[in-house]
C-alpha cells in the first residue's frame, strides 16, 4: 500500500495541511508536557515554545513568511485581550495602596534591566553585536514575559533592516525555566530575610486589609433620633451628606415602597445600604441597629432580584441619569461586577455584564429587568467587532513613528503596545462611544491562550535551527546563570524594601512581585499558602501596568542600545 501521500503530509512545507498538522502538533504536545509538574511547579503552556524548538531543529518547519505573521498575529490576539480585560482595574490601581505597590513595580522593572547590562558587561564580550540582543531575550525570559519578547523582536526587525536580526528567542529559552523557579524561590527567601511570620502575615490582613470605597453594607435601623422624625428620605440625604439607598420600610408594621418624597417618623424600621465605610455612622446618627425578615414581612409585597445588565443601550450610563426609582418605582442596592460586589452610588456607570439588585414590587422590577435585557444567552459569545476595530486601531497606533534625540529609528509601539494601550482605553471607556466591551472570562481566556500559543509555537519553530549552536556551542551557561541574576537580585532588593519599609503584608508582596513579573505560576503557589485573597489582589495592581512597561523597556532597550 502507498503511504506517500502520509509522507508528503509531514515533509510538504508548502501544504496549508502540513503547515496546520504542524501547529497542532507542536502546541498540543507543549500544552500537555507543560502540565508536568518538579517540585510542584510547571512551566504551563510555555512548554509549546520548547516543543517549537525541537520541530524547528529537527527540521520540521514551514515557510518563514507564514511563520512570522502566525506569530505576529498571535502576539497582537494576546496582548490585546489582556489590555480589555484588564483596562478598568489599570486605571483604578493607581488608587491608595496601588500607588505605592505600582512605584515598587517600577523599581523592580528598572532593576531587572540594570541587572541585564550589568551581566552584559561583566560577563559577555562588548564587541560581539550579537551578545546585547540576546540578552534582552534572556531578560524577558527571566522575567517570564512573552509579550515583551514579542515587541523587543519586532523592534530588532527594524535595527536589522538587512533581515539578519539575532533570534533573541534562544536567550529567552535558556532564562525562562529557572525564572519561573526563581521568582518563587526569591520570593520564599525575603520571608526569612525579613524574618516574616506566616501565620502572623495572614493576621494581619484582617485588620490592614484596604477596603474598596464602593464595599456595600446591608442594615437594618431602627429610627430614633428626634431631628429626623417627619422627614423625608431626600432631606435625611442632603442633612447627612452620605449616599445610601432605602431599599425597604417598615413603619406601624406595615412595609412600603419608599423613594425620596416618603416621611420617616420615630420608631420606623429602615433597610439601608451603604457604603461599608459609613454604615456604622449612618446607626450612630438614625439610631439603632436591629434584626429584621424581610420576608415574613408585608405579604411578599416588595421581591429582591438580580438582574443582568445585556441591554448595550444602558452600558456606560450612570444610576443617577436613569431616574430608575422616580420612573419605575424601584431601588438599586448593589451591583456585582466581575465577582466584585459594589454599592450602587448614584455616579456608578453601568456596564454590560454587570449584575444588579433591584428591589421593588414584583411588576416593577419586571419593567427594569426587560429595560436592562437580563438575556444572559447574548454574553456567551464575545463582541468580535470590538476586538477588531481595537486592533484595526491599535495597530494603526503603534506604527505611528515618535522621534526621540540619539535614537537611530523613531520610536515605535508595534503591534505589541499599540494594540495594548488601545485594549486598555477600550476596556475603561470605550461604552463612552457605544463599544460593548464585555466578554465572558472563559471567551477572554480562549481568545488570549489561542494567540499566546501561536506566538510561542511560531517563534519556536523559527528558533529551532539554530538553538542547539546557540546554547551548547555559544554562551548558553552565561544565559543562564544572567537569567537567574535577572529574575533573583530585584526580588530580593524590592521585595525587601516592600516589607521593612513600606509595611507591605508578606502574602500582598507575593502577588505583587507575581503581577510585575506577569508570572501565573508564581501567583498559583502564593495562592496555595494563603487562604485569603491578597497575592490576588497584590497581583491585579501591578499587572496592567507591568505589562505595559514591559513591552515599552523592551523597545527602548533595542532602539537605544542595539540600534
């Protein structure tokens, strides 16, 4: 039987089969490879990059155009939804504590890079071109971030016009394994530099925790305060100067519907929602707090429900211009939001995908359920228009030339910051000119993890040929051992810094050092030792703007030192 038609599948790099056969086959393999676990920690899906090296050495390839736009294609699908997932958390984190956890991010981004030339210069000779690139690859693989090897390779395409740029992936390879180990390892070792307590550290979040302005609190008040009997609720508003809703009321047993025109009299019960910070002030001033079922109460006259927010007509207008309990007769007390309960201020902007608790008589609450959509079917699937006008844009963005003094080619963002800065200011403001940013988490994910495979498979593949020269025959050890001084001495100094000085909680440092890093693994072990949410946290506050930062040093790097 003739089997050359098998034979010609794998060895025809021309064939859109082979090229397809291809891809499956060096991110399938990654993907399950990198599920292995030493020590309880895996390299994840960055094993495809290894599996992409072996097919490029073993000669398994393609046609080096089609490999360059997968991987260009891929890294811009990545990068841009990260900026649209995380577009409002990176404008919020420059709030309060984030202020200080984002100047330590910055500190370590700057150490890592004055690490880098400081392994460049102690150990590499300066008079091989080659040596700096490949550095900047190993200083993106030490601090485990693909999107800046992305960018510090597109900026090299520019330097190199005569097509001969230095595949800086080989470095990457070389750094990357020991920095994922060596972020956690780093991170242990300012525990006992800093002579932290678990146990206590995990104390110590109960009472220093920083509580977001728009936490909800839910009480029930009886009234007592004679300055206030005979009032109405929009006069006890604008008297005490705080926001909170008065979903329900109990007064001589009997429970109404309430808005700002309804009287309180003495000894009426008040379901109020407030903001946490000012619900033990608000009993201090009414009276006092008391136990109440609301259910055994007034018959089921008034319901509580949630409501999804799918109506794209109500994304981005606030709870204020919507007039909701004048024209319909109900009350807002919260809105969940990404799994983040928020008091309903009146200035709250609605998004699509947000879930709101709507309080009022069963027909009202109707009306406002079919005003706001409450179709869950139409978030299953996520806004493919907005993804690509966003990169239609920022795409555009990032070819735009800025002309910086003694740099030999004007600054650009490429299509790694470009698109990132446009998904960013998408994700904040785009329901400002009618942009339906929502996209389901798990839509989100397979979006972000199908480009960031692409990317790692294609330049994998690229590098394969000329990686074993590279790390055996080349400088491979001093890769290695400048990766492990990259990822390791910032930690240790930062991290240091941000305990003793700055007070930081240990598991907070953690998810912080995490975040700068853009290291997933390194969050899932913080995650493992602490019960509670703050490596999370630590690592939602930096996140945005390392990424950013990342993909900017890595074309200054190139375009100032190697240009």
């Amino acid at each position: 039987m003739d089997f050359s038609w098998l034979t010609n599948l794998f060895t025809s790099n021309e064939s859109v089969a082979h090229i397809a056969l291809l891809y499956a086959i060096v991110i399938s393999t990654g993907i399950y490879l990198g599920k292995i676990k030493v020590m309880g920690i895996s390299l994840g899906v960055t094993f495809v990059l290894f599996t992409g090296i072996l097919a490029g050495h073993l000669k398994i390839t393609a046609p080096v155009s089609i490999l360059t736009f997968i991987q260009d294609f891929g890294l811009i699908l990545f990068v841009f939804m990260i900026g649209l997932q995380a577009g409002p958390g990176f404008f919020n984190s420059f709030k309060k504590g984030g202020v200080t956890m984002n100047k330590l991010a910055m500190l370590t981004i700057l150490l890592n890079v004055l690490v880098m030339f400081g392994c460049y210069y102690c150990f590499f000779d300066t008079t091989d071109e080659d040596n700096l690139p490949m550095l900047v690859g190993t200083l993106f693989g030490a601090v485990t971030n693909t999107p800046g090897l992305g960018a510090a390779s597109e900026a090299l395409t520019t330097v190199f016009t005569d097509g001969n740029a230095p595949l800086i992936v080989n470095g990457y390879a070389c750094a990357y394994p020991l920095g994922v180990v060596g972020i956690i390892l780093a991170t242990i070792a300012i525990r006992f530099i800093t002579k932290t307590d678990l146990t206590q550290a995990e104390k110590e979040l109960d009472s220093d925790v920083e509580e977001t302005d728009l936490k909800p609190e839910k009480q029930c008040i009886i009234l007592k305060n004679n300055n206030f009997d005979g009032k109405t609720l929009k006069e006890l508003r604008h008297t005490l100067d705080k926001e909170f809703v008065c979903s329900r009321l109990l007064h001589d047993g009997v429970m109404i519907f309430p808005c700002g025109s309804t009287r309180i009299y003495l000894g009426d019960v008040l379901f109020i929602v407030s903001m946490e910070s000012e619900a033990d002030a608000l009993v201090t001033i009414l009276g006092e707090k008391c136990e109440m079922d609301w259910d055994d109460v007034g018959e089921g006259k008034l319901i509580s429900k949630s409501v999804v927010v799918t109506n794209p007509k109500i994304n981005g207008r606030t709870l204020r211009k919507m007039h909701l309990n004048r024209l319909y007769e109900v009350n807002v007390t919260r809105v969940n939001r990404g799994g983040i309960v928020l008091f309903a201020s009146p200035s709250l902007e609605l998004k699509v995908g947000d879930k709101v608790r709507v309080v009022g008589r069963e027909d009202a609450v109707e009306r406002v359920r079919k005003l706001f959509g409450d179709c869950v079917k139409t978030l299953h699937a996520p806004n493919i228009a907005t993804i690509f006008i966003g990169i239609f844009v920022g795409i555009i963005f990032g070819s735009i030339p800025i002309s910086i003094p003694s740099m030999p080619v004007p600054l650009k963002l490429g299509i790694a910051g470009g698109p990132l800065i446009i998904a960013l200011l998408i994700g904040r403001f785009g329901h400002k000119i009618g942009l339906v940013t929502y996209t389901t988490t798990s839509a989100n994910l397979m979006l972000r993890e199908i480009g960031l495979v692409l990317f790692l498979a294609s330049v994998g593949i690229k590098a394969g040929d000329s990686f074993i020269d590279t790390v055996v025959a080349g400088d491979g050890a001093l890769y290695v051992l400048s990766g492990l001084l990259i990822t390791v001495i910032p930690i240790l100094i930062v991290g240091t810094i941000a305990r003793l000085h700055n007070k930081l909680n240990y598991y907070t440092i953690m998810g912080m050092l995490a975040g700068t890093y853009t290291d997933p693994p390194a969050l899932a072990y913080a995650n493992s030792v602490c019960m509670k949410d703050a490596p999370s946290v630590g690592y939602s506050t930096v996140y945005p703007l390392s990424m950013f930062l990342r993909i900017l040093t890595a074309q200054l790097i190139v375009l100032l030192a190697c240009g």
